[in-house]
C-alpha cells in the first residue's frame, strides 16, 4: 500500500483530464458572464437532456461512492434500500410532477420562489431570508462532505507527498483538488458546470462498465458465495437483518452493530416515510433545484429528471459491485488483519490499486475526480445565486451592472469553499456527515416546504418559524441525544431516529406560525395557484381564481401522481439492482429485474410521459409553447 507509485501513463490521463476540464471554464466564462441569468441558469438555453447528463454527473460523487461500496460490502443487496435515506428517490417525485411545478414559477432560486409563492411582506422576507440560510448551511455541509471524500481518494492514488504527516498529506490533496474545481466553476458559472460534466459523465461511465466487465473476468459466483455470508445476495428482507459476518470478518458485525440498523424493516420504514415527506417536499436549494430551474420548460424539467435515472444507475453499480466484489474476494484477508482499525471507506482505493490494469486505472481516477469536481462544482455554483441574487442584489444593490453581480459571485464561491473545506478539515467520517445531512438537517427542512405545495393556508411566517424550529432542531436534538447517552440516561440513538422529533418540532413551527399570524395576500395566493396549479388543500382560492375565469381547472391528478410515483420507485430500484446482478452473475435475479424495468417503463410512458404538460390546459393558449411563464 505504502508502496504503490501511479504508472506514468496513468499520470498523463489524470493531468490530462484536469488540464481539459479548466480550460473549458475559461473556453466559455464569457457566455456565462453576460448576466445574473447567463450565469447560474445558463440563460435557459441548455437542452434537457444535457442538463440530465449534467445532473446525473453531479449525483455521481467520490464520497457517496465510496459509501455504496462500503454497503454493499457490508450489507449484500439489502444495501440497495439504504440511499432511501437521501432519499434516493426524490428523483422519481422530480420527474412525476414537482419539476414541472417549481419550473413553472420560471424564478432563478429557491429563495426567490418563496417571494413568489409569499408575497414581499415582512413575513415573507422572514421566509425568504431562513430559506437563503438553510441553503449556505446545506451547501456549506455538501463542500465538507465532498472534501473529505476526494481529500481521502487523491491521498490514495496521486504519487506526490506533500507532507510527512500522512494526515496533513491527505487534507493538502483535497485542497488541491477543491481548488482546482473551485477555479473553473467560478469562471465559467452554470454553462461551465454543465458542459464540464457532461464531459465527465461520458468519462465516468465508460470507466464503470470496464471496472464491472473486469470484475465480472475475475469473480466466479462460485468465489463469492465463499466470501460472503448467507444471505448476502438476496434483496429481500425481515424484520431482522440476519446477515452472520462473524465466521468471515467480525468487523463487518462490529460496523452493522453501530449503524444501528439491525431491526431492518423498521430502519426501512422509517427511511420510506422520512423519504416520502422529504420528496414531497420538494429539492433542497442546491444543485437539483438548479438544474430544474435552467430547464427551456416545465415539461424538459420533468424529462430531466427521468434521464438521471436511466443514466446514472445501472453504471454507477456496475461500478460499485465490481470494485466490491473484487475486495470480498481479494482482501477479506487483508481487512481482517486490519482489526478494528479497519476503514470500510477505503475499500474502494484498495481495490482499485490492487485490480486496475495501466490505463483503466488512470481512467477511474480521472472519473472518480470528475466525479467529486461535477458534485463540487454544481453545490458551488447553487450558492452564490442565494446570496448574490436574494441578498445583495435585492436589500442592498439592486442597480448594480452585470458585471458587479458576476464579480461578487465569484466572491461567494471563493468563501463558502473556504467554510466548507475548514470543516472538512475537522471532520474525518463521511458517515457521520452523511446522515446528519439528511436525517437531521433535512427533518427540520421537511415541514415547511411539504406545506408550502399543498396548503393555502400556510403563510409566510408560518414557514419561517418552521424553519427556524427545524434548524434549530437540526442542530439541538442530536446534540442532546448525544449527552444524554453519555450520561447513560438513554441508549446512544442514530440520527435517522431522530428525524420524527426534529419533523415535529418544524411542524409545530409550522402550524403555530401560520394560524397565529394572517394570511398572505389574496392576490399572491391565486397568482401562485394560476400559474404552478398543485393538487392539495386549495378549495378557498380555487374558488377566488374560478370567479374570475371559469376556464379554471382544479388539478386532480393526485391519485395518477402517487400511483405513476409507486411505479417510479419500482423502476428506479429495478434499475439499481440491475447493474449489481449483472456484475455478480446472478443472472435469474437479472432477468426478474430487467422484466420489471420493461414492464414499468411501459407502464411510465402511457400514465406519465403522455400526460405531461408544460401549463395547465386553461393557460395554454396564453403560453408559447417553447417557454416558461417567466
């Protein structure tokens, strides 16, 4: 390990990858500097599928993939159920109906819907301001995640030491490679990023289907059923996890026990409902909402949002397993004699040094990079647009040239990966971020945006407390939980069990806020309902909106959006464990999942595809076909 030294023709296809991907930055920056629009959304212009290929390559990141393999490892296929805690698929709501609706707004951030869906009163800019804060936060907690992640991997493989302290080693790397990223996105804005990843996308997938068919030349079924527990390869599951890594590596034991998710099915169903509320709810304001946000109309929204999941899945784990198999089958011997040192998350650099031909190795680096820099550079990108466009441009410059709004964006990238990477720095567990993010901080993000979509009622102060309350929570509860297990007065809890407190907190929030305050205009409430049309609790206002044009229809395609969403997930997760049967050659468990793939996309395509529409049919003839009602 210590030993190893990158080929030199690996070498040349890393600087070479790098070298590309900044001078496309600059190659374009003085598109994207035309103006505030040009910059973060791209002008709309940049077809849908582009801006799919550009989001699936966002998605695909070092850190998250280093985690999956680590799942897969541990936990056989039941893992696939596990990114349910993003959740994973928030994509298939994306793509049902929510695109289509927050595309309709035709704004630029998601700071800048809540003044259209709440007006400019005092409450508003309450809600409008705790939105800006929660997305610096969020942004901020992915730069940390993603450091980590590529600080980790480039220490592994990149020849040079920087250091003699193999832990400053690590951290100099993830400077270095966070900088450079932070370079090209700063200089060429949205048109950078999704250019740039549609470059590495196109890397990265041809290096997952090598590393698959690598793994797929070296592994027998044969081999891997001797490295695994019973049961690792089977999807299904019970109450209990019933996976005995204890005759086989008892560290693997030791890992599940504090993950603390034993009780499988409960850990599932909690994950379904957590998921449920939070996609319900709408993206986070980062990169996906974005991406969304830069489609030419509503109706290419929603076909971005499916094109991630064709793209993405089945290469990404193919790429998972076969690097996991490669090590079930190679290294077990080498984990254990690791002890209880052993770090599951370096199962990926130490089976590509070990496995990876001259070449291919230097390919995978480059899309493992590519990787990380797509996620980087997409999360870096969303957060000036909070700041520059919701802040400074509206409470403190609004005359200011094009050319000043640009400047101080590239201000904002510049400090926000500087907090971001500070962090980094001090957290040393992609794990422990990694559910924080999106059990703690996106419980108290959950309430509010839910009730924004689908209740009149919910007011702009009623969104704000709820958010106050939710991130307050998020940083509070587990705070106290962890005290109150190190007092011994309660059993240490994983943060996915605290979600339900920090979700009812925000709804509390939420509820008081709203009915202890008064509506918000009338006017901005039918506006709102006119032109992005939800389902959900509107009776009052469709009432106010039907007086005025008869032509109005209420959306009653809730029961079709929940049903076409049933069938998503089944296709979604069909997709998923289709690239991890390939690879290990279950081939009967291939052909199940291919024929449910077939079967829903059918299905997709006559109860969602052939139903979408950009507007509402009573606002059609007033809209071009081609754009948005900006």
């Amino acid at each position: 390990m210590e030993n190893f030294k990158l080929h030199a023709i690996d070498q040349a296809i890393v600087l070479c990858y790098l070298l590309v991907t900044v001078a496309i930055g600059f190659w374009i920056s003085k598109r994207a500097s035309k103006n505030l629009n040009s910059y973060f959304l791209g002008g709309n212009t940049i077809p849908w599928y582009m801006l799919g290929l550009s989001n699936a390559s966002g998605m695909f990141d070092i850190s998250g993939t280093m985690w999956m393999v680590y799942l897969l490892f541990v936990y056989g296929l039941k893992s696939v159920w596990i990114p349910w805690l993003w959740p994973v698929f928030n994509q298939i709501f994306m793509m049902v109906f929510l695109s289509i609706w927050l595309r309709r707004s035709g704004v630029m951030t998601g700071a800048e819907w809540i003044r259209f869906r709440f007006g400019d009163g005092r409450g508003a800019q309450l809600a409008h301001l705790i939105v800006v804060l929660f997305a610096l936060i969020n942004v901020v907690g992915f730069l940390a995640y993603g450091f980590i992640g590529v600080a980790k991997f480039s220490a592994a493989f990149l020849p040079w030491t920087l250091s003699s302290d193999p832990a400053m080693n690590v951290k100099l790397y993830g400077l270095i490679v966070s900088s450079i990223t932070t370079l090209y996105v700063v200089k060429g804005g949205m048109f950078s990023v999704v250019f740039t990843e549609v470059l590495q996308f196109g890397i990265m997938t041809v290096a997952c289907i090598w590393v698959g068919i690598v793994a797929m030349q070296a592994v027998s079924p044969e081999m891997l059923a001797a490295a695994v527990p019973d049961g690792w390869g089977q999807i299904f599951f019970g109450k209990h996890l019933d996976l005995d890594w204890s005759t086989l590596m008892p560290a693997a034991n030791d890992k599940i026990a504090s993950d603390g998710w034993e009780f499988f099915s409960f850990f599932v169903g909690l994950m379904l409902l957590k998921g449920t509320l939070q996609s319900t709810a709408g993206p986070a304001p980062n990169y996906d909402m974005q991406r969304v946000l830069s489609a030419r109309t509503p109706r290419e929204a929603a076909y971005m949002s499916g094109l991630v999941n064709v793209v993405l899945l089945i290469p990404r784990y193919m790429l998972v397993a076969g690097l996991t198999v490669l090590a079930l089958v190679f290294f077990t011997g080498q984990l254990n004699a690791m002890g209880d040192a052993v770090d599951f998350e370096e199962i990926l650099p130490l089976a590509m040094k070990e496995f990876m031909p001259v070449g291919l190795l230097g390919l995978l680096i480059a899309a493992l990079l590519a990787a990380f820099m797509s996620t980087y550079a997409a999360t870096v990108n969303a957060a000036p647009a909070y700041v520059v466009n919701d802040i400074y441009k509206r409470y403190f410059n609004p005359n200011a040239s094009d050319r000043t709004y640009i400047w101080m964006s590239y201000a904002v990238s510049i400090a926000v990966v500087v907090i971001g990477t500070t962090i980094g720095m001090v957290v040393e567990s992609l794990s422990s971020i990694v559910q924080w993010i999106v059990t703690a901080l996106y419980g108290g993000y959950t309430a509010a945006n839910l009730l924004k979509w689908i209740w009149w009622r919910f007011n702009s102060y009623g969104y704000f407390w709820g958010m106050v309350a939710g991130i307050v929570g998020a940083g509070v509860v587990p705070e106290i939980a962890s005290r109150l297990a190190e007092a011994e007065v309660l059993a240490p809890i994983k943060p996915i069990y605290l979600f339900p407190v920090i979700f009812a907190l925000s709804l509390l929030g939420c509820i008081l806020g709203a009915l202890l305050s008064q509506p918000d205009e009338t006017e901005t409430l039918k506006n709102f309902y006119r032109k992005v049309r939800p389902w959900g609790f509107w009776g009052p206002i469709h009432k106010l909106v039907v007086a005025e044009d008869p032509r109005v229809e209420a959306n009653t395609d809730f029961r079709r959006d929940m049903l076409n969403v049933a069938i998503g997930i089944v296709w979604q997760t069909s997709l998923t464990a289709t690239g991890i049967y390939l690879v290990i050659k279950d081939y009967r468990s291939l052909l199940v999942s291919l024929i449910l793939v077939m079967a829903t996309s059918i299905l997709l395509k006559f109860n969602w595809y052939d139903k979408l529409q950009d507007h509402p049919t009573d606002m059609a003839a007033n809209c071009d076909g081609s754009k948005s009602t900006d």
